[in-house]
C-alpha cells in the first residue's frame, strides 16, 4: 500500500456500539469510513452526519 493510499470502510449498523467503532476508526489515519448501513436508514443517516461519514443507507444492497 502505498503512503497515500487509504482503506475505506462501511460500517453495518448504527447503534451504541457504532459510535465506539467510528471513534476507533478515526484515529487511524489510514482508514477513511466511507459508508454506514443500519436497518432503519433514518438512524445510519443521523449517525453518520454526526461523524462526517459522507454516505448512509438503509440495505446493503443499496451501494450496488
């Protein structure tokens, strides 16, 4: 891998335990969360804007 090079994450679910995920992944430089998916996408969208996650959806069938 090269320096500039970052792994991207989609993160499945948007409950309590996410929150201590996003904060683990936000320390490491070389990951970029790129998506959350939750059940109800009302809750993968509010915990996404909440830690600048740039997408959310409702299934994982959404992303294609």
């Amino acid at each position: 891998m090269t320096a500039k090079a970052k792994i991207r994450v989609a993160v499945a679910g948007a409950g309590m335990v996410t929150r201590h995920h996003l904060l683990a992944w936000r320390k490491l430089p070389q990951v970029s969360v790129v998506a959350l998916c939750a059940r109800h996408v009302e809750n993968a969208r509010a915990r996404a804007a909440a830690f600048g996650v740039p997408s959310a959806y409702g299934d994982v069938a959404e992303r294609g």
